[in-house]
C-alpha cells in the first residue's frame, strides 16, 4: 500500500471497528441503484455504484468529463445528479472520433448518445464535441468539483490533460482517472497514477479495468475523506474493494444476462423462421416428386431422340477435328504476335519507370518550392509583427507629444506671450517700450516648458512600466471600456492620465480604487495607483487585490 502525504488530521491505530465505520461511510442506498443507460463500456459498468455514491457524498456544483466515447460512464453521473437533484452542472468534452485506445468510429455512436442525453439529461448537461484544449477557456479557475479523465491513455497525454486542467479545480474537488489497471497496448495511466499517490490523498479500485480517485481538494466532505482514510486500514480499504467490486460483478452479470437473454428471443424468432421455412421447403418437395413421375415418361422419348441425335453429333465430330487443326496453327501465329507484344510491353514499362522518376524529382522540386514558399511566409509574419508593434510606438510617441504641444499651450507664460504679440501688432507704439517683456516671457516660457518636458518623460517611463507588467491587460482594457478603443489612443497612455483618475482598473488582477482606499498616502500624491505599486509598493510589502467579477469601475 502506497504511503499518501495526507492533508487532514492524523489518525489513530486502526481497528476492526473503524474498518466497518469506514466500510458503512463508504456506501449508501445509492451505491444499489441500477443503470439506467448502458453503453459500449462493459469495464466502466463496474464503477456504476460507486459514481452514485460519489455523486451522493461529495454533492458537486461543476462536473467535467474529459472523453465521453458511449456515455455510459457520464449517464451515470447524470443519472445521479437528476435522481438526488443537487443542482450540478454538467459537461461531457469528446470529439466523438475515437482515438488509438477506445477505437475510431463513426457518426452513429455520437448521435445515439445525443438522442438519449437530450431526452432525459439535457435541463443540466451540455455536451462539448471539441479538443479538451479548445474547451479549457470555457471554464473558470476553481470552479469544478469533479473532473473524470479517460481520454488517451499514453502517459504524456493523461499527465498533460491533467496539469492543463488543474487550475481548474476547486477546493472541494475529485479527480478521477479510469484505467490505471492496464498495463498492456500502451495504455500508461498507472504510470502518472503513481506518481500523484505520493502528492495526494487516493484510493485506488482496481475492478473493471481500475479507477483511481485522488483528492486535490482541501476542503472535502467526512465520506470522501473516510474513503481516502481507508488507504490506511488495510481491512477497511479490502472491504471497500469487495463490497463495489461484487455490486460491480453483479450489475456485470446483469447485463450479461440481458444481453444473452435478448440474443436468446431473437435466437427464438430466428427458429420460428427456420421452421416455417422448412414446411415449405417440405411442401414444395412433395410437390417436386410428383412432377419428377410425370417428367420420368417424358424423358424416355426424349431419351430415344438424343441417341439419334448423338450419331449426328459423332459426324460433326470430325468436321470438328479437322477445324481444331486449322485453329491451331492460327494459334501458332497468335503466340508469335503475343510474344511481340511483350517486347513492346517491357518497352512502356521502361519508358513508364523513367517517367516516375521524373515524377518524384518534380515532387522534390515541389516541396523544395513549398519549404522556401513557407520560409517567406514566416519571415513575412515576423516582419509585420515588428511593424506592427513599431507602428505602436510611434502612435504612442505622437499621443506623447501632443500631450507635451497641449501642456505648453495650457501654460501661463504661453498664454501672456500670445497677448503681448497681439497687443504690440494693435499698438505699434508701445512695441519698442515693451520689447524687452517677450524675452522676459520666453524665459517664464522657458522654465515652465522644461518642467513640462520632465513631467512627460516622467510619463513616458511610467507608461513603459505599465507596459511591461501583467498587472496592465491591453486587450481586457480595450474590452472593458469601448470609449477608450473607438478613441485610438494607447491604453497604457489613457490609464496613466485619466482612466485611473476616473476610476478605472488596468486589468482584471489590480483593483484601482482598492488600493487607494488601503494607502491614502498615495491617494494624496496623485501618483497613478498601479505605478505606485509596481515602483514602490511592491518592495513596501504593500498588497492588492483583484477585480470583482461585474465591477471594472
């Protein structure tokens, strides 16, 4: 028994008493239901009780099932959930092509389960026909309680399948992973099985093929960690195993006897058919031996005809003969011209061979054409990704200094020095009285334009540390606020000037007015909140938090 690196208290010595207290936790009424669908799996028919147990016990808000194939093992689910109605929602994720290991199939098998699942599961299934990858996005981190793996079986692809939907577990959760019994035609579940028993609290089924149920939670119900406790009672755990692997046995037999009992009234219909067949098979005997009499008479005349008739064939016999002789020598003449002909057939097929070696240079010369074809290709990819983020920069260069022409025009002195010019260009005679006042102003000009100039390359670096952090979302800011996407200005440029002031949040991980409301010293500086924190408040030990879902100010 493996050693599991447990999560929850430690336990005392155990007892035959805890082993039947584990043994009773670990089955209820629902362990007993029957099946209601069955499909082509005959080893997931043996898990059947323990499926509506867990279903009972763990009361799941999200079920996964990453490889559906026939549905019987995702039927069962769904028959718990709809029978105890605990309000789970669930979701079957195949391609409904089959792979190396459950076999390729056809259409048929993915619209028969269709029929049955939206009859009877359709108020709170859905059913994904896509790549379990395709289907990751659409599920939030944390959010599923039970995620049922039994895709391909070859170690990479069970290990991937697992570490790309991990994130996606809650803190109540179940994993479970069929299969992990086979040891044969690739199948190396057991391998990445192992592994995970020494991270986390399992129990291991090792019926109908196996079935390992690992506890990634750290919140789980007292049945499934009663379960899990029994890895450390070997009785309880051997009485675990025999209790689902007898309910197991029997569901087994059942449909076995069903089957059998199915083939045996069609096997009885076949009979029926057999004997009516042979009534009248008899019938038409009978009737056949009538007519061979009647027909007995009517060959003896005939038969005194083809005597006479085989005198006649006698003498064409000969005639027979003597034309034999004149096809043979014609046959003679057609040897000499079939032997002609395989010269010129060895001829074609020389000629032929030369020609598909002229076919396979011009296939090489082909795809020397489709590699350079799609060398280009990729170089003309990266050279627009550079162009692309050039134009960027420039763009973001241009908002930057008109922000900067803006600044200059807003600042007293370039206000004063407009109304001076004015003032000369109307009142000649007091241009040479004040023309030492414009040198003043330009110098006024001068200073506040260099305060100026600071004040937006300080912006510019903070824009640049805005950039280049994944606190700031470009494509989730042009998402959440369309106005600042339908004006064209850079993002990073809009929420260091504006959007922050506004009340805006630079992507769904940093919450603006939360951290102002946690530091009002930077409040009261004015610095924009995210800068702050990824200048200063981060080496502070300072904290953030994340942006409530339906709230991005």
């Amino acid at each position: 028994m493996r050693k599991i690196v447990a999560t929850y208290p430690a336990r005392p010595t155990p007892s035959r008493n805890e082993a039947t207290s584990i043994l009773r936790s670990c089955l209820s009424p629902e362990s007993f239901w029957p099946p209601e669908h069955l499909g082509p799996q005959d080893s997931w028919l043996e898990h059947a009780p323990f499926a509506f147990w867990l279903i009972a016990a763990l009361r799941p808000r999200v079920l996964v099932e990453l490889g559906t194939h026939g549905g019987f093992s995702y039927f069962a689910f769904c028959q718990a959930v709809q029978r105890l109605q605990t309000e789970t929602k669930c979701y079957a994720v195949d391609t409904w092509k089959g792979d190396e290991h459950a076999g390729f199939y056809g259409e048929e098998v993915y619209q028969q389960l269709r029929s049955i699942h939206d009859r009877h599961y359709s108020a709170f299934s859905t059913l994904i026909r896509s790549t379990f990858d395709e289907a990751l996005p659409h599920f939030n981190d944390g959010s599923i309680d039970v995620l049922h793996i039994d895709g391909r079986h070859f170690y990479e692809d069970v290990r991937h399948d697992f570490a790309t939907w991990r994130p996606k577990l809650s803190d109540h959760s179940v994993v479970l992973f069929h299969d992990i019994n086979v040891r044969r035609g690739g199948f190396e579940v057991f391998k990445l099985w192992d592994e995970l028993c020494r991270e986390h609290p399992c129990f291991e089924f090792l019926h109908g093929h196996g079935l390992g149920v690992l506890g990634i939670g750290s919140d789980l119900p007292g049945p499934i960690r009663e379960l899990f406790a029994a890895v450390e009672n070997k009785e309880a755990a051997a009485h675990v195993r025999s209790a689902y692997s007898r309910l197991g046995s029997a569901l087994s037999l059942q449909f076995s006897s069903d089957r059998q009992a199915a083939e045996l009234v069609q096997s009885k219909a076949e009979t029926q058919a057999l004997r009516k067949s042979a009534a009248l098979n008899s019938a038409e005997a009978s009737r056949l031996l009538k007519v061979s009499a009647d027909e007995g008479s009517r060959l003896g005349s005939e038969l005194a005809l083809m005597q006479r008739r085989a005198i006649e064939l006698e003498n064409e016999l000969e005639r027979a003969q003597h034309r034999a002789a004149e096809v043979q020598q014609a046959v003679m003449k057609l040897e000499c011209d079939l032997a002609s002909a395989k010269q010129r057939t060895a001829q074609l097929e020389s000629d032929l061979t030369s020609a598909k070696q002229q076919t396979a240079q011009l296939e090489s010369d082909l795809a020397s054409a489709k590699q350079r074809t799609a060398n280009l290709d990729g170089e003309l990819r990266t050279q627009t990704a550079v162009t692309e983020r050039r134009v960027i920069e420039l763009r973001s260069t241009v908002v930057a200094r008109e922000a900067e022409l803006q600044a200059i025009k807003a600042t007293a002195a370039w206000r004063l020095n407009v109304f001076v010019k004015r003032l000369a260009q109307r009142y000649s005679h007091l241009a040479r009285s004040m023309s030492g006042l414009p040198r003043l102003f330009w110098r006024a000009a001068f200073l506040q334009l260099n305060s100026d100039k600071r004040q937006a390359r300080q912006r510019m670096r903070d824009m640049q540390v805005l950039e280049s952090s994944p606190l700031f979302d470009r494509a989730w800011y042009f998402q959440q606020y369309p106005d600042v996407r339908d004006s064209n200005l850079e993002p990073a440029w809009h929420y260091l000037i504006v959007g922050a002031t506004e009340g805006r949040d630079p992507g769904p991980l940093f919450d603006s007015d939360w951290y102002l409301s946690q530091n009002p010293d930077v409040r009261a500086s004015g610095i924009n909140p995210l800068v702050h924190y990824l200048r200063y408040g981060a080496v502070e030990g300072r904290a953030f938090k994340l942006v409530p879902k339906g709230d991005h100010g």
